[in-house]
C-alpha cells in the first residue's frame, strides 16, 4: 500500500502552494497552516510533508514555529524541510517536533555535512530531496540546475544508507498533469530496496494508483487537494502507512 503524504507549504506562516517553484504564482489555501493539518489528521492521516518556503529561498529557517505548533496540536508524523543549512539548524528542527528532517541542496552543496548528519542522527531521520529538472538535480529552491544526475545523487547518497528518497520533476510540480511515472520506474529499477516517494503532478486517485503499481513507496500531494481534485475521504482506503 502507497503512503500517501500530504504537503503543506509555508510562506509568512501561511498555507500556500506554488507553480513550478514560482514564489510569483502563490495562492493561499489557509491562513492557519494547523488547521489544514487537522484536517489530514482527521482524514486518518498519519504523515506530513512540511515546507518553509521562505526558508528555502533565504537560506535560513523562517517558519519553525508553525512547526511546533503542528507538532504540538497533532499526532502527524512530520518531515520539514527548508533553510536547514547548519547543525543548529537540524538541532532545532528535532527539538520543535520534527520526526525527520527534510535536506535537498545541502546533500548536493556539502556533501560532509550532510554525511555528518547521517553518522549523527542516523539514515532514518533524513528524507532525502532529488529535485530534478530533465533528469539533473535542481538545487536552491530550484534556481539553479546542476550537472548531476539524480541517478548518481541518488547512487552516493544509498551508498551511505539513506534509503527514505523523494522525488520532485520541477516541471510537474503544482500544474496537476500527472507525475512523472517513467522517471520514477526508471529510478526503482536502478535501485532495488529504497523507499521512493514521488512528489509533483498529482492530479487523480487515478494517479496515485500508477504510482503504487510502479512501486513507489508513498506519493506527497498538494494542490490536488486543496483544489478538490482529490477528496480527503477517497485517501482513506490507502490506509495509514504503505506496506
């Protein structure tokens, strides 16, 4: 069973979503980014997918204390993600409430960092971010596309034990045309036994089937439900956690 993962991303301590990572293309869905976490909870979700934009593109984490209060105010298990940069900066995250920690352009930027943080906390409390565009890692919030491959990010990383990988294709994300379910077979067979989670394009519970069957391990899904494509009550025959 696929885990489904909603997202909820934050600027100025609001709900938003973006279009292709375009901070101009926002539109907010709740002033109260808990209560959109209620809400999943309700729905008999147990995970959460939780990203400070402002941090992001800063550099630096702005929106923390939407993670304590979510972490605080529900059972969600919650990765979050955006400015983490430093160690005190993944120390805070932990402290606030966080169960993972969410890292893209510093596996990619600094590399012995982020291995720190592997020996340090270990693989399971790191969700690993392969943002790509065309195949090449996209780093920054997306401002900048590098000459890696998102196969050899991800073939460096696994060889260090990070198993917990999701997927982002930058020219999916928030325009609710489908993912990218190619890219995603291609990455599963490339490396049996990680757990990969897709990210960007989902539209349909249509969609999210695809994915299971091309054996993703959860999928994390945005504007698809804060526009109503997909209903919270159609998510509940996924159950709480993938198998």
């Amino acid at each position: 069973m696929i885990e489904i993962i909603p997202a909820i991303d934050i600027i100025d301590g609001k709900c938003v979503r973006l279009s292709q990572g375009d901070y101009s293309q926002k539109k907010i869905y709740f002033d109260d980014p808990l209560e959109a976490a209620k809400q999943f909870e309700d729905a008999g979700i147990s995970r959460l997918h939780l990203v400070d934009l402002d941090g992001a593109r800063l550099g630096k984490i702005v929106n923390i204390k939407v993670l304590e209060r979510i972490a605080e105010k529900t059972k969600l298990l919650i990765d979050f993600g955006g400015g983490i940069k430093a160690d005190e900066d993944i120390q805070a995250v932990f402290e606030a409430g966080a169960t993972m920690a969410t890292i893209g352009s510093v596996a990619v930027k600094d590399k012995a960092l982020f291995f720190s943080w592997v020996d340090k906390y270990g693989a399971q409390k790191l969700f690993l971010g392969a943002d790509v565009n065309k195949e090449m890692i996209a780093v920054s919030g997306w401002s900048e596309t590098t000459d890696l491959s998102v196969f050899d990010f991800i073939r460096e990383n696994k060889a260090k034990g990070i198993e917990n990988i999701f997927c982002t294709d930058i020219s999916k994300d928030g325009l609710l045309q489908g993912p990218s379910v190619e890219l995603y077979k291609k990455i599963i067979i490339a490396f049996p036994g990680i757990k990969l989670v897709a990210s960007g394009g989902v539209s349909t519970i249509n969609d999210i089937d695809e994915l299971a069957k091309a054996g993703c391990s959860g999928v994390i899904i945005g504007k698809a439900i804060y526009e109503g494509r997909i209903a919270l009550k159609e998510l509940m025959k996924y159950g709480r956690e993938a198998c």
